[in-house]
C-alpha cells in the first residue's frame, strides 16, 4: 500500500550560499516547510524584496522511511523555479512556482541521504510570472512529502498527476461515470478493483478488471447533482491495484452536473440559472506570505461563504490543492488560471503550455471548476501580436484537448480594444475594468458591457476584477482616489447595483477579496499592498464593502451600520448608511427613532443629527447592530490619508487657485494645451517605461482615458509598481511649471 511520509520539518536554510552543499551545513538557519523568505520584505514596500537563489538543505536516514520499492519526492509549490539535489546529484529542475511536481529518488538513495533544494524567484524571460501587481514570494511554501509505493503503481510522474481521471456525464436522471487510471509496471496477474461510493460511503458501483484495462465506464441511477452552495454533493471513485492484496490505491471526489455559459442568460447550473457573483483571491496573507496552513484557507473560505459569493477566481496562479477541495465541498463555481500575465515573453511559451498542462492534469476531477484561464491582461503593454494570438490558440487548443468537460475564458486589460482579435480566442471572456478607480467614473462600468454585449451578442462576456482601495482613512464627502473606506463603499454599490442587474454577465468578481502583498506599491499610506480588499490583508477586519456584498449575496439575516471607525464628523447634519438583507430598516440616535426604511437595494441612508455624543443603533427584524459617533470642530487629520514614504504629499504642494499643480487631475490638466506640454514631457518617457515601451514611441492615449481621474501625485506614487521613480526636484520642478498655467474650464 502506498504510504506517505511529511517531509516538512527541521530544513537548513540560506540565502548566502552560492553553491549547493555537499554535506550537512553548519551554520544555517533552521525553518520548517511551508516556508518563504518573503515573509516580510515582500510586504513592506519599496520592490526590494530578494528575489534571487536559496538553499534548503536536511539530511535523512533510509530507515526512518516505510518500506517500499519505489520513492517518490512530492514538491507542492516551491517558487517559482527549483533544482533537487540528493547525495550531490541533480536529479530534477522545475520551472513554475504554483504546481505540484515529483522526482523518483529510488535509484540515489543511500542509507544516510542528503537532500538539498536550490529554489530561485529571479527575474529572467522564460518563466511567468515576471511582471505583475503582486509579490513573487520565493520558497518551498506548500508541503514536501515522500511517497513510498510497490514497482507497480499510479503513475506518479505525469505533470503532477493524480492517478486518477473521473468524468462524469449527466443524462436525464442518471449519470455515466467513465473512471480512467494511469499505472506503471503492472503484471498479468494483476487487477484494478474500481468502487464509486456516494458521500455516505455507500457502493453505489462496483467492477474488478484486469490491470491493462484502465477504463472502466458505470452509471449512477437517480443521480444526486453537485448544485453549487445549494447542494455540494460528492462522490468518490476508488481504484486499488491488486496482486492478491492491495499494492496501490488512489481516489478522487467528484460530483456530477451540467453547466453551460449563455451570452444572454449567464451561467446556467444544472438547468437552472445560477448567477456567478463573487470575489477573486489571492493566497498570501499578512507576515505569512504564501506559505498557508490549513487552517488559514479554511478560514478564507468561511469568510467567502459569510459573504454569500457563488464564485471565486483563484488568481492568477494554480492554488493549493486543499482550497480547490474546499471549493468542491462549499460549493463554489471556480475560476481557475496560470500566471500567464501582464507581459507576453516570446521565451516564455513552454512555459504557458507546462503550466496548463499542469494546472487542467492535477484539478481535472474538482467538480468546483468551470473554466481554465488563458492569460490575464497579457496586453497591458499594448496590442496583440502575432506570436501573443499563436500562444494563446496553443493554450485554447491544448485545453480543449484534454479537457472536453469545460470552457476556456480570459481576462483582458481595460484598455484592449474589444475588437483585438485576440479576444475572440477563448469560449468566453472577461473584462478587468476600474472606471470610477484607475480612470472614468462608475456610471460607465454597466455600459461599457452593454457595448460589447450588443457588438459581439454570442460571446459570453464577465468581469473578472473591479474595485478600488481603502484603509483607515475616512470622510463625509468620499472622492474617486481618497483611498477612503466611505468611497470604496460607495464604489461597490454602484457596481453592484449596475453588474447584478445585468443577468447577461457570465460571471463578475471583485477584485480583491482580501488585501495582498504587492511589495512594488507604495501608497494609500501602507506601502507594499495591494488594498483592493474587502478585508483587511490579516484578515481582522471586514471593511464596510465586505457587507454591501453581504445584503445583495447572503441568506444569514444581518444588519450593519457602516463608518464604524469613522467616529469625530464636523458637520450639524450626518449621512449614516446600514446595510441589511432585510426588507426593512430602522435607526435609532440616542434611542430616538430616526424612522424606517425599506430598500430593495439593500442600501439605506439616514441623516442624523450630529450633536455631541450619539450611539446609533439599527435594527432588521431580530438583528440589531450599534456604533457610535461624536460632533467635533475640527476635522480630525487622523482620518486624511498620509503617504508613507512618500517623496511629497498632498500638503506639500503649491496649489495656487486658479492654476494647475501636482494635485490637479489628469484629466483636467490636459485641456490645457501647455499644461498637456509641461505634463508630457516630463511623463512620457516614464510611463513609456512603466508600459514597457520605447519612451519616444510611448502612446499616452489609452493610459491616459485609464488614469485621467488620477491626480499627478497619485499617478507618481503608483509608478513603483512599473519600477519608474521621479525625484523630489523633478516633482518639485513639474509643479512650479503647471503653477504658471491658468485652469482651462
């Protein structure tokens, strides 16, 4: 029988040595898997985190491992490229940071072994992800394990696989399970005893076959349908290799259902529209980086399920096996893709293809998944090319190849014009779109899909991310850019009041669920995140976003006033907003009632009179939840944001009325035929380089419709993410120069 032996404790670990080691080093440190050393400088800002070689080193004695013919070393994730060594001999390299992988040891092993990992998140041409708004953490960050089986076995080697493929096939009632194994080194007298159980653990299906027939095809009467978060329900296939006794065994859970993606009628589950609203996430977290526990994903997915999301797009890279397991069991609808992103590298195609083979051969048998992604916003640097569309047909094609049980999609940058032809590649499509963020504002958002859906009405079309950041920082008068948790809230009601009326959209997810490690930004006052979240990045706080999902997703009755943290306001008169799923609403103010409301939006809005002290309490049938507020002079600048780190802020700028400067618009600064100049010549060649472009040829136009909301100064601090930096002087300079040009009205 196969036996499995954890491999995670008790690794020398370094970043100094340069070579890997012959014998047990001395004087490393000692870490255990999972483990990343990014943990902090790829959260802390300024895109100076190490991205480089390290090295693993831990010794092992034979004897301490089961008996077995065969050995196998499994390698969870280690990022993004990895050597092995054992004994001083290479046996195996890596490219791709997200997948499993495994090595047969048998042949090297002694009975005093050394393994020794060099694991390497350079920058380089040929491995993806290279260029992108996240942190590549480096490390072995998923579990490491050594698994022992008989000379005849489940293959082990095949692009990480499980041994195991189920595809189930729904027809009318019933449903045709076709159960395929891959073995190694088999014998005549050998056979595979295939059982399906239903999630009670009851045969339900039941064959023994020779060992060479690796197919065996069953039917479930009466079948129980996997319906997403109404009904997750599961079956197991089990297969043994048999000589008499067991030699080998795998399973997989499955579950059987229909779906089909309509450009008019959305997602359709089982027969029955099934509207895909949800978020987008990453795995990192706050001084943990990448390298999770369970019981951190299983905290992400309560989160997820409390916020009512039907979906989820695990971003943008595969995810651990376990959260695609939780996504089975909850019942999420699945988004999953390769880090094949922002950048098209022409070395870099080999990669695309391992990745997805990767990606389609480990998740084939999860149920949660619906579609594989191709890319996501590959044209951020501009158009489609030619050996761009060639990769991406490869992908379509390869996917299709192995997977006939699903659909492929993308996500396309806001700027791609959606006539590229590159968008008609994939079954489906998505859009990341940020209008009333990065540019435009929220009342676009909603007709920019009308558009595409009335030009191309047979192409499923989504949005795969949009949303905007918020910290601490809070106002009664929220504007586009503020970094406020009062704008992001009112952000998000808009998209959801424009995305979830819209049944057409094949799927929409907010970008992000979670705060995230981008250790290239430096703004919003916390540098080296990403603060898109609906939660904070430590998961301890939901900002008041997180509920306005909550009423429009949720069954689990609640009510919450928002603006908790913002509690010192100045004004006589103040704008308290509730949510609730619950049809009807009333607040009360130092236990005066200020009235009921009923809104079949879930938003509900009450002036308050604000006069020194006042508990506000609401309440919504049997819920009731409370907050408090007091009336000040002054406008307390504990709420206004402050860059930290920041070259200049806001207040350090000359800003004479009547005249343009660092704190003017984009937008509105380039009315001015001069302003337009003096902006130019001094961003041009910057942005050209944050596009990846000739400075001389760079085109301003797309990036500008996209950021024209966006102050100078904004715009200059997110310019790290493109690692472009302007200068104090240079900032300084462009600024006494727009001070001279009159605003154009």
């Amino acid at each position: 029988m196969r036996q499995i032996y954890n491999f995670n404790t008790k690794w020398a670990f370094s970043k100094e040595a340069v070579e890997a080691p012959t014998s047990m080093p001395e004087r490393w440190n000692w870490v255990n898997i999972p483990h990343t050393w990014n943990d902090i400088d790829g959260q802390d800002g300024g895109n100076d985190l190490y991205r480089g070689t390290a090295f693993y080193a831990k010794e092992l004695e034979k004897i301490d491992l089961p008996k077995a013919d065969r050995y196998f070393l499994e390698i969870q994730g280690a990022n993004s490229s990895a050597i092995v060594y054992v004994n001083g001999k290479k046996l195996a390299n890596h490219d791709g940071g997200y997948s499993t992988w495994r090595v047969d040891i048998t042949d090297v092993l002694e009975d005093r072994n050394l393994f020794v990992f060099e694991v390497d998140n350079s920058p380089n041409d040929r491995v993806y992800p290279q260029n992108a708004d996240f942190t590549f953490y480096g490390g072995i960050y998923r579990d490491l394990n050594i698994i022992a089986v008989n000379e005849s076995h489940f293959d082990l080697e095949y692009y990480g696989t499980p041994g195991i493929k189920v595809t189930p096939e729904v027809v009318g009632q019933n449903a045709k399970v076709e159960v395929e194994v891959f073995v190694k080194n088999t014998k005549e007298n050998q056979t595979l005893l295939y059982t399906l159980k239903d999630a009670e653990g009851n045969v339900v299906a039941e064959k023994e076959t020779p060992a060479s027939e690796t197919v065996a095809s069953f039917e479930i009467e009466n079948v129980h349908l996997w319906h997403g978060k109404k009904d997750p329900y599961l079956y197991t296939a089990e297969v043994c290799l048999k000589e008499e006794e067991v030699l080998d065994n795998v399973s997989a859970r499955f579950g059987c259902r229909t779906f089909e993606i309509h450009p008019e009628n959305g997602f359709i589950l089982n027969g029955e529209e099934y509207p895909l609203r949800g978020v987008s996430r990453h795995q990192d977290r706050w001084g943990i980086g990448n390298a999770l526990l369970k019981e951190h994903h299983d905290e992400d997915m309560d989160l997820i399920c409390e916020l009512g999301a039907t979906t989820i797009r695990l971003a943008h890279y595969q995810h651990d096996q376990y959260f695609y397991d939780l996504c089975d069991e909850r019942g999420m609808v699945v988004w999953a893709e390769i880090p094949y992103i922002s950048t098209h590298m022409p070395n870099g195609r080999e990669n695309t293809i391992s990745q997805m083979k990767e990606l389609v051969v480990q998740n084939y048998n999860h149920p949660s998944i619906v579609v594989w992604g191709l890319s996501n916003e590959i044209t951020m640097h501009g158009d489609s090319d030619e050996d761009l569309r060639e990769n991406h047909v490869i992908l379509n094609d390869l996917v299709h190849e192995m997977d006939k049980t699903r659909l492929t999609t993308m996500a396309c940058v806001s700027m791609c014009s959606m006539d590229d032809p590159y968008v008609q590649i994939p079954d489906t499509v998505s859009y990341n779109h940020y209008f009333g963020w990065y540019g435009g504002d929220t009342s676009q958002n909603g007709p920019w899909f009308d558009e595409f859906h009335a030009k191309y009405p047979n192409i499923p079309i989504g949005c795969s991310e949009y949303g905007c950041e918020a910290l601490n920082w809070h106002t009664s008068d929220p504007q586009q850019g503020d970094y406020t948790e009062e704008y992001q809230a009112y952000y998000h009601e808009e998209l959801i009041k424009q995305f979830f009326t819209r049944k057409y959209m094949w799927a929409t997810h907010v970008w992000n669920m979670f705060d995230f490690g981008a250790d290239s930004r430096n703004e919003g006052g916390e540098n080296g995140q990403n603060h898109k979240g609906l939660m904070t990045f430590d998961r301890k706080y939901k900002k008041d976003s997180f509920y306005a999902y909550k009423a429009w997703l949720s069954d689990e009755p609640f009510v919450h006033i928002c603006g908790k943290r913002y509690v010192d306001r100045v004004e006589e008169t103040t704008k308290v907003t509730v949510y609730s799923n619950q049809p009807e609403v009333e607040l009360f103010a130092n236990g005066v009632s200020l009235g009921k409301q009923t809104c079949p939006e879930h938003f509900f809005y009450f002036e308050v009179p604000n006069t020194g002290e006042t508990n506000l309490v609401a309440v919504a049938g049997e819920c009731r939840d409370e907050s408090f507020i007091r009336k000040v002079e002054v406008f307390n600048e504990e709420y206004r944001l402050k860059e930290k780190g920041a070259i200049l802020n806001w207040f350090d700028v000359t800003a004479p009325e009547g005249y343009y400067s660092l704190n003017s618009k984009i937008e509105d600064i380039v009315k001015s035929e001069e302003g337009a100049r003096v902006f130019t010549e001094v961003m041009a060649p910057a942005m050209g380089g944050m596009m990846g472009g000739n400075a001389e040829k760079a085109d301003m136009g797309p990036m500008m419709k996209m950021l024209g909301s966006f102050t100078v100064l904004r715009l200059t601090s997110l310019m790290g993410a493109g690692n472009v930096t302007l200068t104090k002087e240079q900032l300084l300079e462009m600024n006494e120069k727009l001070n001279a040009v009159p605003v154009v009205l």
